[in-house]
C-alpha cells in the first residue's frame, strides 16, 4: 500500500512540477503579450479634428493619432502621450474635450494593441515612440512638445526623455521598475531570471533633465505606493507630485482633474519669450 501511495505522491509532484515548468515557459516566450496585453480591440471612430499616423515594423504597421482641433499652425503645445498595459489610445482620445485651446495629443498603439501590428517589446515601444517623437517635431515645427506617460507608459516616457529633449514630462501612476511591480501578480516566479522587458525607469531616469511631474492615483491597487515613492526618491531633479483625488490607477485618465494638472503643468514648464524692447 505505502508504494502505491508513494507512486500517486510521485505522480503527482512531477504533474505539479510539468505544470510549473509549462507555466513558466509561458511566460518567457509571450511575456511582451502579456505585459502589453496586446491583443485587437473594438474600432473607435475619431472626429476630422485627428490626423493618422503609421509606421512598418516586422509584422505591419504601427499606428498613431494626433489631435490638433483648431488646425495645425495654430497647435502651440502638443502631448506625446504613452498608454498604459493593453489601453487603447483612440478610447484614451475621446477625454480630450477638457484640453484648452492651443493644446493637442498625439499617442500610438503599442505594437499587437488595437490597430498597431507587430510583436511588443520594451526595445520596440522605445524605438516607435523615439520614431513617433521625430515625426511630431518635423510635421509640428513650432509645438512645444510634453512628454506624457501613464502606468506602463512612464517606462517607455522616461527612455524617450532620457534620449531627447522635451519641454516637460509627467508620469502618471509610474513604477521603479516593472520586475518590481511583476513580483507583486507572480510572486512564484524567477522573474529576474525571465523577464526580458524589465523596464527599468530607476536606472534610465539618471538621464533625463526635463522639468518634472508625477501624478499618482489616490487608490492604486495595481502600482503600489512604495513603487512610485521609490522612483521619486531617486529622480535626479527637483520633481512636482500631486495626488489626483478621488482616483484608482484605472479611473485616474478618465478625470478632469487629471487633464488639469497635465494642463496646468504644461504651462508653468514653458519659458516665457522674452518681451520686445
């Protein structure tokens, strides 16, 4: 009877033990899908008030949309915005309302989210978005141009502003490091062993000189305090933090207060022109 009861034992554990190791192979072969949550997504319509934009990546094309309501010489600060795990931007678009005049938004999918083809990757998303910056500036010459990053965006943001420069970036709900906020879903994982996108903004963020603010939700579940508190504690420049009330980090875009504070900062980054004698 004991080897009976040995043998189901034994049986048992290597089922365990082949069901961890099929789990983990998961994750290291489609852990940029599951990181970007890139998968299609219900087409969302935009006004004539948005232009297109594309690229080709292997796989297709990266797509793009940029918001320029009262016409395009008269945009004078334009939001580069990066997007959160899985958000597609033309959904995020539909917010722009509260944006005074003067202002615009241009933001891209990810690649494999919504519209945008291509397999996601830390390197790919820095890559577009250092892409998708020099376009804005060739095709708005005279924008001043704000960085904006949320949640797995501020990764990508930071990169982008760590290689060019900006008139300001603002990070919203942003993290230390993805390893960091990975362990807290998979706290059985080797992580640090598989995760290949660690996007390490504690490290990147040495670079970036841009006048600076954090935003963060007053209830945040999914980047946990600590993590924020971590990357503004290391930030190497002065840095403004506001807490958005009445938020969680997936209501937080959808609040005018936020697009306030995105708005106002915008503003008190520009430098002033110099008056005419």
């Amino acid at each position: 009877m004991s080897s009976k009861v040995s043998r189901i034992a034994l049986s048992a554990s290597a089922a365990a033990i082949g069901s961890i190791a099929a789990y983990w192979t998961l994750l290291a072969t489609r852990q940029g899908h599951i990181l970007f949550n890139a998968r299609k997504l219900p087409v969302v319509h935009l006004s004539d008030d948005f232009s297109t934009y594309s690229h080709t990546v292997p796989g297709g094309m990266v797509r793009g949309y940029v918001y320029h309501p009262q016409g395009e010489d008269s945009l004078r600060d334009l939001f580069v915005y990066f997007a959160g795990r899985g958000e597609d931007v033309r959904a995020t678009a539909q917010m722009l309302h509260w944006l005074p005049e003067g202002f615009g938004f241009a933001a891209l999918n990810y690649r494999g989210v919504a519209d945008s083809q291509g397999r996601p990757s830390e390197i790919a998303s820095v890559e577009d978005a250092s892409q998708f910056a020099n376009h804005l500036r060739r095709a708005f010459p005279h924008a001043r141009l704000h960085v904006v990053g949320r949640s797995l965006g501020t990764g990508v943001a930071i990169q982008l502003v760590a290689r060019q420069d900006f008139e300001s970036l603002q990070l919203v709900t942003p993290y230390d490091s993805m390893l960091e906020v990975a362990k807290k879903r998979f706290p059985l994982v080797p992580l640090s062993l598989l995760l290949r996108h660690q996007f390490n903004s504690l490290e990147h963020c040495k670079e970036v000189a841009a006048k600076t603010q954090v935003l963060l939700a007053e209830h945040d579940d999914v980047v946990l305090p600590e993590r924020s508190q971590k990357l503004i504690a290391a930030w190497p420049t002065p840095v403004s933090v506001q807490t958005v009330p009445a938020s969680n980090h997936h209501s937080i875009m959808g609040l005018e207060e936020t697009w306030l504070y995105l708005v106002d900062f915008a503003l008190t980054a520009v430098i002033p022109e110099p008056k005419a004698a």
